[in-house]
C-alpha cells in the first residue's frame, strides 16, 4: 500500500467511494450526491489550505483522508477536523489507521494543536479508529442530524498533537517543504494489509 497526495487523476475515483456513503449511509450528513464538477471544485480547495491524502494497493485507491477547518474564527485556527472514507472491502483492515497517521504527521508539521473526528452514531468502526489513535469523547450532539427518515446523534472526538502553548502560525498545505512531506509519507507506508 502507499499513501500518497491526492492528484487530479485520483478524484473520480475518490467520488466514487464517497457516493455510496450519501446514498447509502447516515456516516455523512449529505443527502444528495454532488455534481462531480463541485466535488472537483471541494477538492481543489481544501487543498489550498489542508492536505488530502490517498491509500493506493495495486494502482487502485482504496481509501481516502482529508483535515478540514474547525470553525471559522481565528481563535480556532490551531484545531482541524479529520474525515476518513474507505471502499467497503477494506473496512477493518488497517487502512483508515494509516491514513490518519500520515495526515496527523503532516498537521503536526503545519503546527495544529487540536484534532477533532465527528462520528455519527452508531459506527462502531469509527469510533475503534479513533480511540486506537488516542482520541478521546468530549460529548454528543443528540439528535442533530435528519437524514433517511430518522434522527441521528453525532459523537466528537478529539486528539491533542502538540504542547498548549503559544502555538507557531499554521504553515499552509502548499507551503510544506516537498522533501519533509514525502519522508513523511514514505514513513506511513506499508506493503501489506495490517491486520486491526
């Protein structure tokens, strides 16, 4: 397996792990499947400022990883929420582990502090991922979600990845030393499927 930034190349694909999960799950609060030209348009600026990362086995994306901004307001600028989305055959298999490594690894480097998952529940998957990476509750926001007919309670995790003091400015995605992010990447790869 290697994990890898994501390229153009890489983003009809991606959509297409994500489609099953507006169609089909409750996981994302999304209820209608984006045009695939706005998914682009998604991509392209989170990249402007955060990192989205690929899993590819055999030529093949399995899975996928991206840190959003938290909230809007300045004061906020040191916490990122990560999101991680995997093709249903490599569910449990250690993907989603490393994925988050390497995108923990990179935020890290851009000097966030704070680290957020936001899960709805029940997924048990989910919440396995998070606590096996250090993430710890912080609480539950009951029934803030309507989607397929019925309420959904969604779970915040969060994970502390730097001392809490007065933090060093965010160093933008693009603005990562290239040679810093590749060892980065290489430490986070692995040639077979780790058993979780």
């Amino acid at each position: 397996m290697k994990i890898r930034c994501i390229e153009d190349q890489d983003i009809q694909e991606v959509f297409m792990i994500y489609k099953p999960y507006i169609e089909k799950t409750s996981i994302t609060f999304e209820t209608e499947v984006p045009a695939y030209e706005e998914f682009v348009e998604r991509v392209h600026h989170k990249l402007s400022q955060f990192p989205w990362l690929v899993c590819e086995a055999d030529g093949e994306i399995i899975g996928y990883a991206y840190a959003s901004r938290l909230r809007e307001r300045a004061a906020y600028d040191w916490d990122a929420e990560l999101s991680v989305y995997l093709k249903a055959e490599v569910h449990n298999q250690g993907v989603g582990t490393l994925l988050y490594q390497a995108l923990e690894d990179i935020l890290k480097n851009m000097h966030y502090v704070n680290l957020y998952g936001c899960i709805t529940i029940p997924n048990e998957a989910s919440i396995r991922l998070h606590q096996k990476l250090g993430y710890k509750p912080i609480g539950i926001f009951h029934n803030s979600g309507y989607k397929d007919g019925c309420w959904h309670d969604v779970l915040w995790m969060e994970k502390n990845i730097q001392p809490w003091l007065p933090p060093e400015p965010i160093i933008p995605f693009p603005a990562l030393n290239s040679q810093a992010l590749t060892a980065m990447l290489i430490k986070n790869e692995k040639n077979d499927f780790l058993n979780t």
